[in-house]
C-alpha cells in the first residue's frame, strides 16, 4: 500500500476532475473537489511521513521496470513539497466556494472546480514523477488548466492575461522539451536516475550544455524568475480570487522544486558550477528581489502588488538556489514552503475584500480595516511574515537565507536580503495605512466582516504563519533532509 | 560541406525555430501569435523525429530480413507534445475568441489602448 499512495495522489484528482464537470449546478462540484483535495492532504501527509521512516520510495507504472518505464520516486524533498501543494489545495476550496460563487458565471462553476483539480493532479503529477518527460506532460496540463482557470476573471483583461501567460507558458514548456530531448539525445535515457547515472560521461559534448541551457530558461519562465516574471503580474491580478490564492501559493513553488531536481540532481556535481547559471541566478534573483519590490511599492491595484511582491520573493529562493550549497538550498526550500503560507493567507484576505466590496484598487479600501477586523488582523499578520519580523514564517526563511549568504561571504547579497525586507515593510505599510489609517468612506461603513467560511481557511494558514515562525522542527528539519538528498550541491 | 548537407534536416528546425520564436514575438495579432507558436512547437516536433531516425533503419516494427530499426520512443514522445500543442492552440483560439468579443478587436496595440483610455 505505501508506495501506491504515490500514484493516487495523481489519479483521484485526475479521475475527480471529469465527474466534477458533469455534475449538476450547485454546490456538488465543489463538495467532491473538497473532499478530493482533503483525501489528498491527508495522502500526501502519510506519504511524507512513509518516506522518512523507510526512505525513498519507488512505484512503477503498469510494472515497467525502470528505466524502460515511468517510475514515480518519492523522496524527502518531492514529499516535501507535493504535501504543500495538497495541503494548500485542501485549504484553499473550502474557501473558493463562496467566492467562487460571486465571481463565477453560475453554469461555469462545475468546470471550475474540474479545471481546479486538473490543476491539482498537473501540479502534483510534477512532484511525484521521477520521468524528465513525464514533468512536461505534468508541467502542461497543469499550465493548461491555470490559463483555463485565470480566464474566469471577472474583468474582461483576464482574457488578455491569459492569453499572455498561454503564449510565454507554452515557449517556457517548448524550451523545456527541448532540453529534454537534446538531454535524451545523449543520456537514451528519460529516468531521472538513470539519466543522472549516465551524464557524467557525457557532459563534455556540447549538446548536454546546450539542453542545460534551454531547461532552465524554460522553467526561469515558469518560475516567474525576473525578468521573465512579465506574465505573473496580470495574471495574478486578474484571476478569480480562489485561484490567485491557489495558483501563487503552489504553481510557481512547484517550478522551484523541478529547477532544483534537475539542477542539482539531474547534473552531477559541480556541473552548474562550470556554467554562468549560478552567477546568472544570483544576479537575476537580486535584480529581482529590488526591482519587482520597488514596482509593488507604486502598485494602486493591492492584489497587483502583493503578484510583484511574489516576484521579489521568487528571486529570494533562486538567490537561494545560486548559492549553491546546502544552507542555500534549504533557505530556499524553507522559504518555498513559507511564502506559500504568507501569500496565501494575504491573497486570502484580498480576496474577502473583494468579496465584499467587489473592488480591490488602493483608494477603494480606505479604512475598511475597521469594518473587517479578522480580515485585517489577517493582512498584518501576513504583512509581518512578508517583511520577516521575528515570530513569523517570514523570518525563519530570512535567517537561514542571511546566514547561507554569510557562509558564502556573499555580502552583497546579504545587503540585499535586508534591504528587500525594508522595500517590504514599504509596501506592507501602505497596505496597512490604507485600511486602517485612511478615512472611511460613506459605502466603507456599511461593510461587514467577511463571512466565517473565508475566515476560517484563511485564519488556518494565518495560525501556521505563528506556528511555523516558532516551531521550525517540521520546515527546517525536513528541507535539510531534502536539501541533503540533492547530492550534487558542491561544499 | 558535408556539415551543412549531412545535418539539413537539423538546419530546417532551427530555422523553423526562429521563425516561429520570432512571429511570436514581432507580430501583434494575436492569430498570428498563435501561428508563430504552432511553427515554434513543430520545429521541435521535427528534432525529435530526427533525433530517432536511424541512418537505414526500417519503422519499428518486427519483420523477417530486417535488421535494423529507427528508434520509435521519441516518436511516441512528440505524439505526446502533439496533442499538448492541439490542446494549447485550441485553448489559445478560444480565448482570442473571447478577446474579440469582449474588446472587438485582436490587434494587441488596440487592445492596449482600449485598457489604458479608461
């Protein structure tokens, strides 16, 4: 039974998501899509468990035998991260249904919630394959499903923004797959372990850095790394609420794990040392963390700064990544698993303000900080994890990444870091001036607090915010595990 | 010479890359985007049937007298990356339906301004 759990994480939303589609309007839809992300949290919370009792676990699909078949391998690090996204999933749709409901064309919401799981099953479809082509198939159907589900956008720019993400989405997958077949071109191989057995014997051709090459711009794409991030903004903003929550607090995480896979798994060790990637990651992740941060600072649309504030981040755990050891790596993880805490708990309250007032431009929320209480206890909470005060998420994942720069004596990037956190208590604080410190308007008044069933997801992910800020046994002890696992970090 | 000849078909993709790479980003209609993207993907479709092929080899399939085959895994692959690219320019077609209804327009320079003069 333990390693089948492996596949179903992968096969109950798959087979959920048709019969969402086909079930009748109302509320049915969405009870199977919570009940299906729910069985998947819990799955994937076992999985994790399994795999760091027994260690790695290896299924094969239809009892091929590796590497002729695809084979699903679990270690610590894609338990790791396939638990973030069910367990944010499994938040996330109870929280979706009354947004959802608002937002949603009525005879649109059973293929809402099929397109939700669809994205489900691509995302961790990614995290559980051991196949490099098999993550394309993955990477493309949970692409698909997320400009499918952006497009539901109230606003008529949600067209536009899709179809910006569908045209840079599917270069970023295109130059993927050709990595992966110049990659196979050499290697014959698609098995990750058998392709990272094969490739030091072959890395002196031209074509396995050629393939190095075209893998990591198409996933920088995916990852939204700056200044490939030009899709992010729109579609964040524009995207129906649940999505947003969803897509910014798993899709661009999930890409973060397959650069780290095939960076430091996939290429032996010290492969990426010899190439400009680390330099190139280092450069582009603190151009990111100020640039994107500066942009979310002159933001008048809330959601739109907090999806700039989500690039800046980006370039937090690929700083992390460039760093190249293994405190860089597990900076990097840790923060991958805490911002999609603090995001989703702020996308979550953005979203509660929209769901009462429709609205979310800066001059629209002019003191409703006073009108929602809960809600605006949730952005302060999600604000100070953001900027990384002590007590909160955000600071456990900037420690570790201070101090994985200091080991490194990269010093710029230590000023860096900081100083993204200053940028941060910047446009936190506007946030936070325009729903408490600003006049209410005459409609601000008459606005209630949001209902209990946006409140308590939200309020969940609020609490681990608190919880994972203080008690760091489960983040940093299992990021270590993971970031031991990828045996081609150099020392 | 032999280098130009004896590689043509690796030629043909790369320039088909380009193009299509460069349609996607010159042109502001939104269908001929979606055209640029189309010849981009089949310029990979092409590398990996090259990539298979083998100098004399028969179609995989087992036959009395022949000995040797093409390989079929990457051919199996890009029918794979086929139906993702029908599946991504049929999504794409849908929403530049929804842009003409919604904007009345699918030049991307219009629709720009269309967003901007409000």
């Amino acid at each position: 039974m333990g390693n089948q759990i492996s596949l179903l994480l992968v096969v109950i939303p798959l087979i959920a998501a048709p019969i969402a589609a086909v079930l009748p309007r109302g509320r049915l839809p969405w009870l199977l899509a919570c009940v299906v992300a729910s069985v998947c949290a819990i799955l994937a919370g076992v999985q994790l468990w399994n795999v760091l009792n027994e260690g790695t676990i290896s299924y094969e699909l239809g009892g091929w035998q590796p590497p002729w078949g695809i084979e699903y391998r679990i270690d610590a690090l894609n338990a790791f991260v396939a638990l973030i996204v069910a367990v944010i999933a499994a938040i996330t749709l109870p929280y979706a249904l009354l947004s959802a409901e608002q937002e949603i064309p009525e005879e649109k919401i059973p293929l809402f919630y099929s397109a939700l799981l669809l994205c489900l099953t691509g995302l961790l479809g990614i995290t559980q394959t051991g196949d490099i082509f098999n993550v394309f198939v993955f990477l493309e159907i949970s692409s698909l499903a997320s400009y499918a589900l952006i497009s539901l956008g109230k606003d008529r720019k949600a067209f536009t923004a899709a179809y910006q993400y569908l045209i840079m989405g599917t270069i970023g997958a295109t130059f993927y797959l050709i990595g992966v077949g110049l990659i196979y071109s050499e290697t014959g191989s698609l098995n990750m372990q058998d392709v990272a057995n094969i490739l030091p014997s072959v890395l002196h051709f031209r074509t396995v850095e050629t393939g190095f090459a075209f893998i990591m711009i198409g996933i920088a794409l995916k990852l939204a790394l700056f200044p490939l991030h030009l899709w992010l903004p729109n579609a964040y903003t524009y995207a129906p609420s649940a999505v947003t929550v969803f897509l910014a607090a798993t899709a661009t995480k999930v890409a973060v794990y397959v650069m780290l896979r095939i960076l430091f798994m996939l290429f032996p060790q010290g492969f990426a040392m010899t190439t400009p990637a680390e330099e190139l990651f280092i450069v582009s992740g603190i151009a990111g963390i100020i640039i994107a941060s500066v942009y979310a600072i002159y933001q008048s649309n809330i959601k739109r700064l907090l999806a700039y504030s989500s690039v800046a981040q980006v370039g937090y755990m690929v700083l992390g990544i460039g760093f190249a050891s293994v405190a860089g790596v597990t900076a990097s993880l840790i923060h991958l698993f805490n911002h999609a805490l603090m995001k989703g708990a702020l996308f979550m309250a953005i979203g509660a303000i929209i769901y009462r007032i429709g609205a979310c431009r800066m001059e629209q929320i002019h003191g409703l900080g006073k009108a929602m209480p809960w809600t605006f206890g949730a952005i302060v909470v999600g604000g100070l994890s953001l900027i990384g005060v002590p007590g909160t998420a955000g600071f456990v994942s900037k420690w570790y990444l201070v101090s994985a720069a200091i080991e490194q004596q990269a010093w710029i990037s230590v000023a860096v870091i900081l100083f993204g956190s200053l940028l941060a208590v910047v446009y936190v604080g506007k946030l936070i001036e325009a729903l408490y410190f600003k006049p209410v308007s005459d409609t601000g008044k008459a606005v209630r607090e949001a209902p209990m069933l946006l409140l308590v997801p939200m309020y969940s992910l609020v609490f681990a915010n608190l919880y994972f800020g203080l008690d760091t046994d489960l983040t940093v002890g299992v990021a270590q595990q993971a970031a031991a696992i990828l045996g081609g970090i150099g020392q | 010479m032999d280098f130009f000849i004896g590689h043509y078909n690796y030629w043909i993709v790369i320039i088909l890359m380009m193009v299509g790479l460069y349609t996607v980003i010159s042109r502001g209609n939104l269908i001929k985007k979606i055209i640029g993207l189309n010849i981009f993907q089949v310029s990979v479709f092409f590398l990996y049937i090259s990539l298979g092929a083998v100098e004399g080899g028969a179609a995989p399939i087992i036959a009395e007298g022949v000995k040797v085959y093409s390989n079929p895994l990457p051919h199996v692959l890009i029918l794979t990356a086929i139906v993702v690219g029908v599946a991504t320019t049929a999504l794409a077609l849908a929403l530049v339906v929804r842009i003409k209804e919604s904007y009345g327009t699918i030049e991307e320079d219009e629709i720009h301004n269309l967003d901007h003069s409000l």
